[in-house]
C-alpha cells in the first residue's frame, strides 16, 4: 500500500494532519497526553512511514526526532503532495523563512483557505506571500498541537500527526536548538 492510500485509510479513523517542517522543531508538536505521530521519509525516491512508526510523540521522542537527518527532496515532496487532497484532514507548512512558499504552493488548492495553515517561530514577514496563494491560517509553531487537536475534535476524530522533514540536516549545517 502506497502512502496516499496509507493516510486514506487512517483518515476514516484519525484526524489526519501533515506537518511539513524541519525536524529541529519536531518538541512544539509535543502535547499531553501525546498524540500518535508518524514521520514521513523518501527512500528510493518513494514516500513511506518510517519503519517503527507509527507510535507517540512525547518530549523523549521529540529530542531524538531532531537527530532524525532525512534525505530531503523538494521535487519528491511537491509530487507527492499533489496526490493528497482526498488523504488529508490538514496540512501545516513550516515558513522557516521563506522555505516554505514551494510546498505551499503544491498543496492541492482546495486544502489552503480552510484545512492549512502555516507556522512560524517568532514572526512571518512572507505572510502576504501565502496569502497571494491562497492561505488564511498562520500562527506560532506552539499553537499548533492545541489548533489540530481542536480541529479534530470537531470533527469527533482523534488527532494523528504525519511528519515530513522539509530541510536537509546533517553534521555540518545541523544546530541544536
């Protein structure tokens, strides 16, 4: 089963919620109680949940999530993205400055008014940029776990958050915040 046909499938239990960012961040998705989350990697050119995952995201996880170095291709990421519309509850883009404006552009135009959002740490200066495609959610990457967790709830759905690395780490240019 492919990832698309994966995320459907979770959909008709879980409140499906792809976050696309970088995985220094991955401790603002932490939440109490943990939610279920699963990171998304490409291997041989294909999009897959990585092996082991599904499982929780709590703080533990979320400090390791930060040394998870996955190979990153944008042009993976923008094809696969446009096959996802019917497989997504919601998806959240990481600006981390600017970097986010080519994903943002290849999520399915019916997803961006109402069930995307994107996130920032301390502010967003591309705001009007987004909004030129189409977006009208935009808050702090700590909002974000209460945001989906309440989108889901009014949906009477349990919250599931799928994780796509979206910036290429490694030892050289890797930071620890």
């Amino acid at each position: 089963m492919n990832l698309v046909e994966q995320l459907k499938q979770a959909r008709t239990e879980q409140f499906v919620a792809l976050i696309l960012d970088n995985e220094v961040t991955v401790g603002e998705f932490v939440a109490e109680p943990p939610l279920p989350w699963a990171r998304i990697v490409q291997i041989d050119g294909v999009f897959q949940i990585a092996e082991g995952y599904p499982t929780v995201l709590d703080a533990r996880l979320g400090r390791a999530e930060m040394k998870n170095w996955d190979d990153v291709s944008l042009p993976g990421m923008i094809r696969t993205l446009a096959d996802m519309a019917d497989a997504l509850d919601y998806v959240i883009i990481g600006n981390n400055a600017g970097q986010g404006l080519p994903l943002a552009q290849a999520v399915p135009q019916g997803l961006r008014a109402t069930q995307s959002g994107v996130i920032y740490a301390s502010g967003l200066p591309e705001q009007s940029a987004y909004q030129r495609l189409g977006y009208e959610n935009f808050f702090r990457r700590y909002e974000t776990a209460p945001r989906l967790r309440a989108a889901a709830e009014a949906h009477n759905r349990p919250l599931a958050l799928y994780f796509m690395n979206t910036i290429q780490h490694n030892t050289m240019n890797y930071h620890d915040p």
